[in-house]
C-alpha cells in the first residue's frame, strides 16, 4: 500500500487535527496521501495530492468522522474494491469502529499486512432511467411530502409477487439493518450473514413483517400508486419517484472492505451503543 486517500469532514476540527497526524505519520513512512479535490488547500499544507480519481488512485482510504462520513466513502467508489479504516468521530461508530487514539496503530497495521480486513455487502439499485448507484446501509422508499400510504408490488427473483400497502419500504444490507430499519422493529443482522433485509414502515396491508430473502435474489419493485415519492440511499442522497415507475435492487458486483478493529467486535458495539446483551 504506497498511496493512502482520505476522508474526512471539513467543518469538523478533531477530524481535521487526526488527518493532519495521520498524513505526517504517511509521510515519513513513505506513502503518498491522496485528498478530495475540494480539500486542495488542506493538500498543500500537508504535502499530499488533492485528486478526482481519489478511489481509483487509492491503496486504502482512512475515514475520519462517523458513520455518515463512512457512508460517503462508499459512495465514492467506482469498480474497484478499495479497503476502507474507519475512525470514528461521530456518536455511533457502527462502521467506524476504530477509535482516534488507536487510529496510527491500527493504520501501521493495516500497512504491515497484519491487519484484519472484513467485506461487507453493498447492494446496487437501479433507478428509472437505468442509472445504477450503490447503497452500503439501505435504500428507503417514503413520501416526499404529507405522509400517506403508497402501494407497491415487489417481486423476488422469479417468485410471484408481494404487494404492499404501507408508509413506506427500507430495503437494507446486513450492515444497515442497525440503522433506520432497526427503527423500524426490523431485526439485526450479523454483519457476515449475506442477506437483503425488507422492513415496512407502518404497514396496513400485504407485507406486514420484516422480510430477509438470499443476497443472490433479485428484488423489483414496482410503484403502484403513490405521488411525491422519494427513494433515499443511505440517508444523503435523494431521487424522485413516479407511479407506474421500477426500482431494481441486487447485491452488488464488489463488496465494501473494511479493516476491522483489533480492539472490538460486532457484540461489543451492540452492547456499546444499544445497551444490547
């Protein structure tokens, strides 16, 4: 690994103190640090190269923030599978497990090839028009505006249809399943079991329970009636949606590579931040 990519939040003033530590510590260890092209003042203060090919040029990227930046991260990725060190900033630190004052350790580890990394799943959604886009916690489908039930008819893999009547559908990989459809009543699921979670919201007819189905089924959902839809992707980017409209959603071609930390596992995060076993 000789070109480490960074991500972090601007506004944010511990993330920027940490990048600066981290990109010195690069630094004499040889390495080229790479920045986001907004970031390019930060990048000559730290000697590093400010670029839009920041994933495609990157041999690991080091996120520093919360979850919220993790997922930014993800969607910065192209066809490439890079591995991604979380360091959590942030209130949850699902994904970000690594804590700041483990952040070098663990980063000289990952360096030294004694790190663990762990993939996670990434679905793909396909939106009207053929766009495809990748989601690392889930896709959600809601009214834009005044709540009111919305009808869709979901078809799995070559099975018959399931219709639903409800508020909405937060369709979520293994890792988003502690996110808004955990919120939802949507069970937890362990990061390493494969699956594609579907969590109604308020349902009134049709599904009315959570559904996980195999990560090789592909899920359809038609748009049956509704108006002022929106579909959300892991909660920072928005599309509008039409009746009469179809959304495909299948595991992704690349997993999302994370390297896990040495310090906790997934339990002591429940436990942590839910209050959970």
């Amino acid at each position: 690994m000789q070109r480490i990519g960074m991500v972090l939040k601007r506004s944010e003033q511990q993330a920027l103190m940490l990048g600066e530590k981290i990109s010195a510590f690069l630094k004499d260890s040889g390495k080229e640090v790479l920045l986001e092209p907004s970031l390019g003042e930060l990048a000559e203060r730290w000697d590093a190269r400010a670029t839009d090919r920041l994933t495609d040029d990157s041999d690991l990227l080091v996120v520093l923030g919360g979850d919220g930046t993790i997922l930014r991260a993800a969607s910065l990725l192209n066809d490439r599978a890079v591995p991604v060190l979380g360091v959590n900033l942030g209130r949850v630190g699902f994904m970000a497990e690594v804590l700041p004052d483990e952040a070098i350790p663990m980063l000289r580890s990952a360096l030294e090839g004694t790190a663990e990394f762990v993939k996670r799943m990434l679905l793909q959604v396909t939106l009207p028009g053929g766009k495809q886009v990748r989601v690392l916690n889930d896709v959600v489908i809601h009214w834009g505006g005044i709540a009111r039930l919305i009808e869709l008819d979901i078809k799995l893999g070559e099975s018959r249809d399931i219709e639903l009547r409800a508020d909405g559908l937060i369709i979520a990989t293994p890792i988003g399943s502690s996110a808004y459809s955990y919120a939802a009543n949507g069970p937890l699921l362990h990061p390493e079991i494969e699956g594609i979670l579907m969590t109604p919201i308020c349902p009134y007819a049709g599904l009315k329970r959570p559904l996980v189905i195999p990560p090789y089924m592909n899920v359809e959902l038609l748009l049956k009636r509704g108006e002022n839809l929106t579909l959300t992707l892991d909660g920072h980017t928005t599309a509008d949606l039409n009746q009469g409209e179809t959304i495909g959603i299948t595991r992704a071609t690349i997993p999302f590579i994370m390297v896990q930390s040495s310090a906790r596992d997934y339990f002591h995060v429940l436990k942590q931040k839910l209050g959970l076993l």
